[in-house]
DNA sequence: CTCGGTCAGTTTTTT
DNA sequence: ACTGACCGAG
C-alpha cells in the first residue's frame, strides 16, 4: 500500500486516496493519468473500501482496458474477473446478452459495424424508392447516430429544415427493420441497454447495488447518452439513496471525437449535477522535454473553450522542435524516412519512432519510402483484420448460422461464391420479405422457377453450419465454415487468393487465441466471464464486431509506427514526426469552416505533440497528390500559432544538429514557408482560399505563374456564380400555387423560405400533411397541377 | 438473368 | 487504390 503511494505526486496521491464522493480528475497529456486509475483501483481494494466485484472501469478503447487490468495485475493479486472492465459498447453489449429478453433482443442478436450500418442504410433506402443521389446515405447514418446518442428513437427524432422529414421516415424504416432482424448498430448497444436500465427498475437497481465505484477513463470523450447511462447507474438524485462514487478522468484539451458525438459538456455537467467542488489538476508532465511542451502549451491557448491548466514539467528543455518544408509529399517523406535512419543509426529503437498523420490517405506515400529503404514499419489502424474483406465474408457465414434473420450478412455471401443468384433474384427477394415482414432467409424458401433450386443451395450450407455449430469447437467451426461456404475454394482458384487464404487461416488462430484467452480467465473463478447466456460464437462474433482493431501481433517487432494523430491518443514515443502541416489538410478542410470544428482540430494537433517524449519534427509539403489530384497549400496556420522560441526551422535533408549554417527561420511576420520557398505567401494569413486544384497530373516544379492566374480565375468564377444564386431567389413557385409530387401526391404551397441552392418550399400535402421540401432536391420529383 | 470487365468518383478522424 | 455503376456477352 506505501509503495502504492509513495511513487506519486501530491496531486495525484490525493485523486487516489479520495473518499466515496464523485470526483473530476483534469489529467493533462503525460500526467500519469491510467497511472491514477489503476492506482485508484488498487486503492479501493487494498484499503477494502471496495470488493473487485463492485467495481465498474470504462475505458475508451479495448486496449486501455487490457492496458489498465494488466497493470493492475502487476500491482497486485486480483480477482480481475469479478470487475466489469471495458469500454461503453463492450459493458452494454455484456449487459444486453444478460438481459435480452428484456432488452426485446434475441439471444444471438447481430452487431453492425460502421460499414455495415451503411449498408443497411442504402439498402433501405433502395428497398423504398429513395435514391442516395437525393440523400447521402452517409448523412442519413450520421443523423440516426446522432439521434440515437441524444436518446431518440425515430418517432421523436427532429425534422430537419433542409430535409424535411426524410431523414426522419428512413430512421423508421430503418428501426423497424433491425429489430425484424434482431440487430444492433453501436450506438444502439448505448440506447437499449440504456432503455433496459430505465425501464426495469429491478434490474437497475441490481447494478446500482452493485457497482458502488464507477470509474469512467476519458471523460472528454463520452457522449450524452453515455453520461446519462452513468448518471442511471450512480443513482444520483434518487431520493434515499446514497449515490454510488463516480470518479471520472478526463482532459477537455485533448477532446477529439466531437465529430462523433463526443460532448466535453459532460464536464461542466459532471460538475454541476453531481456537486463536484473543484477538480482535481494533475498538471505535471512526466513526459515531454521543455520544448516540446512549452510548443503545446503555446498552441493550445489559442483555444477559447477551456476549463484552463498549464502543463509543467521538471525535465529539461531538451531539443527545440524542427520543422521542415518540403517541396512534395514524396520529398517529405523522404525526409522523415532519412531522418529515422540517423537516429536509428544513433541507437533510436525504431518502435519509439513514431509517423503520424492527419488522415489515412497519407499513409501512402510513405510507407512507400519505408519499403524502398527496407525499413521495417508498421500501420497501426488503417485497414483491420476484422475488417478484411475475406474475413468479413467468412464472418457474415456465422452469423447466418447464429441468426438466419441477419439480412446484412445474408447480402453480403448469398451470392459469394457466385451461385447464380443476381441483382434480380435478390431484388424480387427484397421486395417479397419486405411485403410479408420476414427475413431474408426465410424468404428463400418461397421463391420459384429456377432461381428456387439456386437458393436451396444456399440454404443448405447454412442449414448445414446451424448445425455444425454447436458440434464442433470454435476454431473447428470457422475452419469448417471457410471450406463449407466456398470462400476456400474461391480464393484457392484467385491467382491473387493467397494472400486472403493466409487471413482466413489467421481468423481460425484468432477464434483459438479468443477460446484460450476465455478458458485462461474462467480458471480461477468461479463466477463466469462470458455470460451464462453467450456461447463462444456469440462471444466470438462480438469480438469481431467490438475489437475490430488492435494490431497486437505487431506491437513486439521493432518498426516504426504509423498512425493517424486519433489512433496516437495514450501513446507515447521518443521521437515523434507530425506530417502534413498543411492548410487543408491539418487542419482538415471541412472543420475549417465553424470555429468549434476548428478548435477540435487544434486540439488534435495538441494531442499529436504531446506524444513526443524527446524529439519532435513537424513537417509540411508544398505540394501533394492527394485523390489523383496534386494540390498546393500553404504552411498550417497552427505553424505560426506555436511560440518561435520552441520551434527551429530547416530546410534540406541531411541537415545535423550541430550545424546551423542551414537554418531557416521562418521570419518576423510568421506567414508563408521557410525564407526561400518558391512558395512564399505574404500578407493576408486569409486561408479559406489558398488552396489550388488541378485534376490532372503532377507537375515537374513548383506551380508556374499563368497556372495560378488561371485556377485563380476559375475559382473565382466559382464564386460569383454561387453569389449569382444566392442573388436570385427564382422559386418558380409561389405559396398557393398546387403541385404533383411522385411520392406525397398533390399538394399545395404554402411558403417559400431561403434563396437558390436552399430555396425550401413547405408544401401542404392532401394526404401526407406539411412538409419542407429543398427545391434543389424534390424539383425532380414534382410536376405542376 | 447472371457474370466479368471497365470506368468514374472517392475519404477526416473511429468505438 | 476501393467501391459502385454500367455494359455487352453468354
């Protein structure tokens, strides 16, 4: 129990030791924050305040919880078991298992992921008639997301101005529909098992008397249905009960998935509803250099919304941070990869080296230069195992076995291999299962002609694994399933198959690893792990589902690591390169716009350089192929929001430390590229516009001059005609006048609101009622009357 | 009706 | 480079 407190800090020995009261605990980047929540686990069981079973930890990712348990299994011996250790989807997909009935669920409910969401979008979109040229089917999933993490199912789900009310009518659908087939999206994990809670009072209460500590890692991330499940399970502001300890870390500077629902408000709420006096600060880095950190700082104050802290550190300056242009994205890297192989040569271990970048695409280039230098390296994220095409086609067979109903794994492998049952069988099929409201599946078995017997074959193989099953164990299963299904064959015949039959051997060693890793926990314990009620291939399925990431395997090799700045988050590394720092690209172009998005874009950036213990390079591009299009940018204005004192300019490879003959500054003014850049920008630091597009290919050199002249025109041409649309109202209807629409029938303009392109018209349907319609959008549907 | 080939548009970030 | 749409052959 001392050495437990003795190694921390006064700050964080007081989060540790604190008493039963709920508590916000501010943990700046490098703080020794999964440090505090270990250690405040420890705490709750070595002083007894706590039984292991009482213990509820979520975590934001499945690796911290592993990190976080293995921790504290070398701090001392503990029933790991008896805890409820993971992140929100994984908490509430164990509690939906245990309480399906309840929950409306069947036992053996399917989860969708991401990509299988959207599938499911467009196929209920196409299913009704409504095309995706109309509505993205991208927006509409964000919207049912958003819907679902504010707690809302689709009768109360707003209507959208420039919509109407079709996002709305396809979230219905789209309910009805993954309740018919016994499927769960992620953020429907959240909502049932939220439901479940709020509805069942007795089962509720089971957890409230249960869980007496709740520790949440990552407050800052968490969305509004996520605190509201929290809150439920505190029991705070129930009368006569005493509230269960909420003890939630969090740092609103490194808030970073707003974009998906994150709301950093759940801090100032946290605050206010459970009557948290002050947070705790831990404000000492145990990191980062000097430099490093005083570059982080720098930046971040450039934010309006903080709830305010300052990082310090006792280690020393250390290195000031480079920065470096380069002419393309390929001289970049080039760049990058030389200068891993100087501190490779000094004694660096390449797995303390770390590439991070703001998006995926710019992945590319340089894991090019990596190969052709023979460096090992390695992406971290990108593409996952669970994510693999083949591996997706070989899970969607067992989940067919699990749950005939699931119609989006039924899609994906009715006709894989191909068994001649094309778009028209499937589409006849869609129609009969969607008039009768049944699955797909069992709408096979009323087809007729010739596609009957094609269907049956199908049929078979999957009658065959339902039963196959629960004979054989997991990895017997899988195997069997790829040989069963055809998936082996198929790719045996594919001259370019091997490398996915290589995969599918590795989905059997995964189903093996995840039965042992299973076995390995139930030993000592006599309360199960995986819940009576889910067997090894529901348990299986979820994994696949919920932990599609985390390249474990790789993380023993020495190699350098790749990543996009969200996937950096919790890492650290001695030598950190942050690429791209271009306006556009980082920050990204479409969270330029509004100030919010623009802050969270800072804040990734915050993150990006905090990873860095000893060594930071940042590094940009004038130019880069981006989409098949070479773009010209200039430096990020975050560049010249970090203090000139941290920062040391250079410009040519092959540059030493001890030479400074070679460095450029970057100038009193700030603006532009280092002083000699072809690409010099003076004046405005205006960056909505300075971005040049050309489709086409790449040029020898720097962009010429008449190039400029002439995109310049062109964007400018761009402009006036937006401007021109917005001018000219030219509704060619007015309020009163009557019209046709294919699909709500007749009805009558009531009002006309906005101008061009958000020209709306609320329209008074004879039998469908009042809808706002976008003109852009419905003029291909209506027809005067 | 199905299949395999070609072509265009594409992506910011992820449990 | 990965997917979806489209087209002509069987």
């Amino acid at each position: 129990m001392n050495d437990l407190l003795d190694s921390l800090n006064p700050e964080q020995k007081a989060a540790v030791t604190l008493g039963e009261k709920s508590a916000l605990i501010l943990a700046g980047a490098g703080s020794g924050k999964t440090r505090v929540l270990t250690s405040r686990i420890a705490y709750l069981l070595q002083s007894d305040m706590a039984y292991p079973s009482e213990i509820l930890a979520v975590t934001f990712t499945n690796k911290a919880a592993k990190e976080m348990l293995t921790r504290l299994s070398t701090m001392m011996p503990v029933n790991v078991r008896a805890m409820w250790v993971g992140t929100f989807h994984g908490l509430c997909n164990r509690m939906l298992r245990l309480h399906h009935n309840e929950a409306g669920l069947p036992a053996s409910f399917a989860i969708l992921d991401q990509s299988d969401q959207l599938s499911a979008v467009k196929r209920i979109m196409k299913a009704n008639g409504i095309s995706d040229e109309e509505f993205k089917p991208r927006e509409v999933q964000n919207y049912i997301n958003r819907c679902k993490e504010e707690g809302l199912r689709a009768k109360d789900a707003p209507i959208n101005f420039q919509r109407g009310s079709a996002f709305r009518e396809i979230y219905d659908l789209y309910e009805k529909i993954l309740i018919r087939e016994g499927a769960c999206d992620f953020a429907e994990l959240l909502l049932r098992s939220y439901e479940l809670l709020k509805n069942h009072p007795l089962i509720l209460e089971h957890y409230q008397n249960r869980f007496h500590f709740i520790l949440i890692d990552e407050f800052q991330d968490t969305n509004k249905l996520q605190y509201r499940w929290i809150k439920l399970l505190s029991g705070i502001g129930e009368p006569g009960r005493r509230p269960n300890s909420v003890f939630a870390v969090g740092d609103d500077d490194q808030s970073i998935y707003a974009f998906r629902g994150a709301n950093v408000g759940n801090m100032q709420d946290f605050v206010r509803e459970f009557k948290i006096g002050e947070p705790i600060r831990l404000e000492q880095n145990y990191r980062s250099q000097g430099n490093i950190l005083d570059a982080a700082n720098g930046l971040i104050a450039n934010n309006s919304q903080r709830l305010g802290k300052k990082l310090w550190t006792e280690a020393g300056e250390g290195d000031k941070v480079r920065v470096y242009s380069a002419p393309s994205d390929v001289d970049e890297a080039a760049y990058v990869v030389d200068t891993v192989k100087e501190y490779a040569d000094l004694g660096t271990p390449y797995k303390e080296m770390a590439i991070l970048y703001r998006s995926n695409a710019q992945s590319r280039v340089l894991e090019a230069e990596f190969t052709r230098r023979g460096i090992p390296y390695s992406v971290y994220g990108g593409l996952r195992f669970f994510d693999r095409a083949e591996i997706k086609n070989a899970i969607s067979y067992m989940r067919l076995a699990e749950n005939t109903a699931d119609d989006s794994a039924f899609l994906r492998v009715v006709n894989l291999p191909a068994r001649g049952i094309g778009a028209k069988t499937i589409e006849t099929l869609i129609n009969f299962a969607g008039d009768n409201g049944i699955s797909l599946y069992d709408a096979c078995g009323y087809a007729k002609g010739a596609a009957a017997a094609k269907l049956e074959v199908f049929r078979a193989i999957i009658e065959d694994l339902r039963e196959k099953k629960d004979e054989l164990p997991l990895s017997k299963f899988v195997d069997y399933t790829v040989e069963k299904s055809g998936l082996k064959e198929m790719y045996e015949l594919d001259p370019n198959g091997s490398e996915r039959l290589e995969n599918l051997r590795e989905l059997t060693s995964a189903a093996t690893g995840y039965v042992d890793a299973e076995a390995i926990d139930e030993e000592d314990e006599e309360e199960s792990v995986r819940d009576e009620n889910m067997t090894a291939l529901q348990g299986f399925l979820s994994h696949a589902s919920l932990e599609a990431g985390e390249n474990q395997a790789k993380a023993d090799q020495d190699a350098v690591q790749l990543m996009t700045v969200h996937a950096s988050k919790g890492l650290e590394f001695n030598l950190v390169f942050i690429t791209g720092l271009e306006d556009g690209l980082f920050p990204h172009g479409n969270s330029m716009g509004s100030n919010k998005d623009l802050e969270e874009e800072r804040r990734l950036m915050y993150v990006a350089i905090t990873r860095a213990r000893k060594n930071l390079y940042i590094t940009l591009a004038e130019r880069r192929m981006l989409h098949g299009t070479t773009r010209y940018s200039s430096q990020s204005m975050f560049l010249r929001e970090l203090p000139e004192e941290n920062l040391k300019w250079l410009s040519k490879p092959g540059y030493t430390d001890s030479d400074d003959s070679d460095d450029y500054s970057s100038g009193g003014s700030g603006y532009g590229f280092a002083r000699g850049s072809k690409f010099s920008r003076r004046g405005s630091s205006d960056w909505s516009n300075n971005n040049y597009r050309e489709s086409g290919r790449t040029y020898n050199s720097n962009m010429p001059e008449w190039a400029k002249g002439i995109l310049g025109g062109k964007l400018e041409k761009q402009q006036e005609n937006k401007i021109r649309a917005k001018i000219d109202n030219g509704s060619p209807y007015k309020s009163g006048d009557r019209l046709l629409h294919e699909k709500f029938g007749a009805g009558t303009v009531l009002s006309t609101k906005g101008v061009g392109e958000e020209l709306v018209l609320q329209i008074k349907f004879d039998r469908s009622g009042v809808k706002d319609l976008l003109y852009r959008i419905a003029k291909k549907k209506i027809s005067d009357l």
